[in-house]
C-alpha cells in the first residue's frame, strides 16, 4: 500500500534510514567484495543481498533535494546512488545485475526531475563521462555460467575418469531430483522412476554421445572406457556449456546485431528442449538468463543516451535565445549520441516551440512504456 508523504515527511523519512556515512565511503570504493566463501559450496547468488531499497531511500533524499533547489547535494546522492547501482551490478550473478539496473532507473528519473527544474546546471558532460556500460554485465555472465557446478556439484569430475555406472546414475538421480521443482514440480519425484528413465535413455542417447565426445576432442579410448551413462551424461553437460558459450558470445555484440541472434538462439534452444536429441533437458533451464540482463543493461544505457540527447538540446537552446534545433545534426558543440538499441541516431522532431525525442522499440517487440521505448516531449519555458 503506498503511503503520501509531505516533504518534511519525506526529508525525515529518508534521513532517518539512510546511513549516510557508510553510503558515501561505499560510492568511493572502485569495487565491492561479493565472492562467496568456496568452503561453503554456495551459488554466487545466494550471498548476494537485495539493496534496492536502500537505493529508493537515496532517491527520495534526491527528489526532495530536487525539489528544494539544493541542487548540488541532489547530484551529490545521485552520484553516490549510481556507484551503489554500478557495485551491486557487478555482483557474479543475474540477480546483482537486475539489481544494479533497477536502483540505476531510479536515479536516472531523478535526473529527469532534475532537467525539468528552473536553473538547474547542464549534466550533458557529466553523463557523458559516466563508465561504459554504466552496470557490467560480464561478471554476472561468467559468475553464472561457473555456478552450475556449484549448484549441481554431482556432475563435476565427469571428464576425469571412468566412474562406477552406479555412482553416476546415482549422481543423476540427485540432479535430476532437484531440477524437477526449476521445471515447476510441486511433487518430488520417486527416485526409482528416475532411475528407470535413466535405464531406457541410456541406450538411446549413447551413440550420439560418444559422437559428441568425439568431436570435443576426447580419443576414442577415452570414450569407450567410459559406461553409457557417464557418456550421456557428460555429452549433456557440454552441450549446455555449448549453448552458453552461443548465448555468452552475442553478448560482445551491439545491441541492434545481437538482438536478433538472441530471438533465434532463444528458438533453437526451445526446439533443442522438446526435441528426442536432448538428454536432462532441464539442465537448460538454470542457465544464466542472457538476454534479459544484455537487455536490461542495455536499456540503462538507452536512457542515459537519451538524456545525453535531452541535455545537448538544453545547451543548444541556451545559446541560440532559447530556439530549439531542427535536427540533431544541428547539434555541434555537443554531439547527440546515438540510440544504442538501433545504432543510428533517435528520432527527433520538432512542432513549433515543442520537440519530440523517440527511441522504438526492438524490432518485433511490441511497444511497452517505460521498457523498451522512449519518448520526451520538450519545451522551453521562457
């Protein structure tokens, strides 16, 4: 239930649950320390706090700033929540990065508040000079992709050696246990039944199996020591790790060529899950979820080109007795950046003393407000 408050309300409110102290010494610091301890035998995500409410608290503190015309306090506690949204995003898992890009929309909407208020400074440059991407995606992305094996430690070592076959149906029966409730199971399944799945699949995938060995590159004694099922097994674990790599490479690809590899990647997996081909299918569904923290990260990035665009207006205006540019490509001392989702520049129109500033969405999305579209109307007060 949301709750209205005065600005004196909201002023104490704020004040009295941030620690201030600890909150700026942490916007100092170049990194946070999120590695788990590995005597545990823990996910990265598990030890990872959820400090977005600490981050809707700063932008409160920013907001009645704003609103108070302390304008340079406002951008003090803006800057300390984008080095608290930039720390908690270079956690080793998605949830860190989906954090890290939840607190850092906050205060770019501070900063919206901010543009939109009489004799508040430029910030063209300063978010100009902000990092790149803003919230890193890639420690996440590799702190994933190495928590599989945290998470399922049964399957470790199974490249090694030869395993008794009862040890290994017994390893995949644990697996298998535990990836029932990812696939949404409300009931635990007999242990015995897995174990008969095991026997019949066995068979059937361990030709192919040992195909799949053989072109990793393991020699043809290597494959033939092993018993069927430890071959199947592991011909399993490395087409998922296959697949992680497929999604992981897109990811160093500007967003308007990675978008549409992801869309048909997305797809094959799909097909590859319901297909005959695929052995513990249910492996592919704790894999790292890829696109979404590349798009969300992304969308960070749009919105601080957007309002990069927004201030370059700004400067234009104040410099030519408050007239608005025709075009973007009027823009000289300030060049307005391109849209990161298209490559090409924003959409830019102007109707009169009003101006139009729109980012589309993804090809073959549908448009959905505050997710993947922008859209500003500006007007220069006089």
């Amino acid at each position: 239930k949301s709750t209205a408050f005065s600005r004196a309300e909201a002023r104490k409110f704020a004040a009295d649950h941030i620690v201030s102290e600890h909150v700026v010494n942490a916007g100092r610091c170049s990194r946070c320390d999120w590695e788990p301890n590995p005597n545990l035998g823990v996910s990265s995500s598990s030890v990872i706090p959820d400090l977005r409410e600490l981050g809707t608290l700063l932008a409160l503190s920013a907001r009645v700033d704003t609103l108070d015309g302390n304008y340079e306090r406002a951008l003090r506690t803006v800057k300390h929540g984008f080095a608290l949204a930039r720390n908690v995003g270079q956690a080793p898992a998605a949830i860190g990065t989906l954090q890290g890009v939840s607190i850092a929309t906050q205060f770019l909407s501070c900063l919206e508040d901010l543009a939109q208020s009489p004799g508040s400074p430029n910030l063209y440059w300063p978010l100009t000079a902000l990092p790149q991407p803003l919230i890193p995606w890639r420690s996440a992305a590799q702190g994933d992709r190495s928590s599989l094996l945290k998470d399922f430690p049964e399957l470790r070592g199974l490249e090694a050696e030869p395993l008794p076959e009862k040890e290994v149906s017994a390893r995949l029966v644990r697996v298998m246990t535990r990836l029932e409730y990812f696939s949404g199971a409300t009931k635990e399944p007999a242990a015995k039944d897995i174990e008969t799945l095991l026997a019949l699949a066995t068979p059937k995938f361990h030709k192919a199996a040992k195909e799949r060995l053989a072109a990793c590159g393991f020699k043809k004694e290597q494959i033939e020591a092993l018993p069927p099922v430890q071959a199947v097994a592991l011909s399993a674990l490395l087409k998922f790790q296959e697949i992680e790599d497929e999604y992981y490479k897109l990811m160093h690809l500007p967003f308007w060529e990675a978008q549409p590899r992801f869309k048909q990647l997305d797809a094959d997996v799909k097909k590859y899950r319901s297909s005959e081909e695929a052995f513990v299918p249910g492996l592919l569904l704790v894999q790292h979820p890829f696109y979404k923290v590349y798009f969300a990260t992304t969308r960070v990035e749009r919105r601080i080109a957007a309002l990069r665009c927004i201030e370059a207006i700004r400067l234009y205006a104040s410099e030519h007795d408050g007239k608005l540019p025709r075009n973007l490509s009027d823009i000289k001392s300030t060049p307005a950046p391109l849209d990161p989702y298209t490559g090409k520049a924003f959409d830019y129109s102007l109707h009169g003393a009003t101006a139009m500033l729109y980012g589309p969405p993804p090809p073959g999305e549908t448009a959905v407000k505050d997710s993947n579209v922008i859209y500003y109307r500006l007007t220069m007060k006089r």
